[in-house]
C-alpha cells in the first residue's frame, strides 16, 4: 500500500483511509475481531536513515 500527502498527518490519514477501503474490500484479516482497534507501528527512513518509529 503507498500513499502520500503534504504533511505526515496528512499522509497518515490518507493510508488510514486506504486500509480501511481494503479492509472493506477484502475483509476483516483472519484472526481479527471486527471489533478490535488495529494498531500500526512502523519506522520511516529520512535520507536512508531511520528518522524512528510513527504510531498510529
């Protein structure tokens, strides 16, 4: 999945968006309860460099 947006919160909310429309589409991932939070947590590189880790 790619996204993209002018500020972080802005493409942050756009793959937000872009998870559910999939989630939509494909369905609740096995294993998951359709009243379960998903948390996200990932790293972004900055230069090639780990700039940390991003929560959503």
């Amino acid at each position: 999945m790619v996204s993209q947006g002018y500020t972080v919160e802005e493409a942050l909310s756009n793959l937000k968006e872009a998870v559910e429309l999939y989630i939509e589409e494909m369905g609740i991932p096995e294993g998951v309860s359709s009243e379960a939070t998903i948390i996200a947590r990932f790293e972004v590189k900055v230069n090639d460099k780990a700039a940390g880790a991003v929560e959503t």
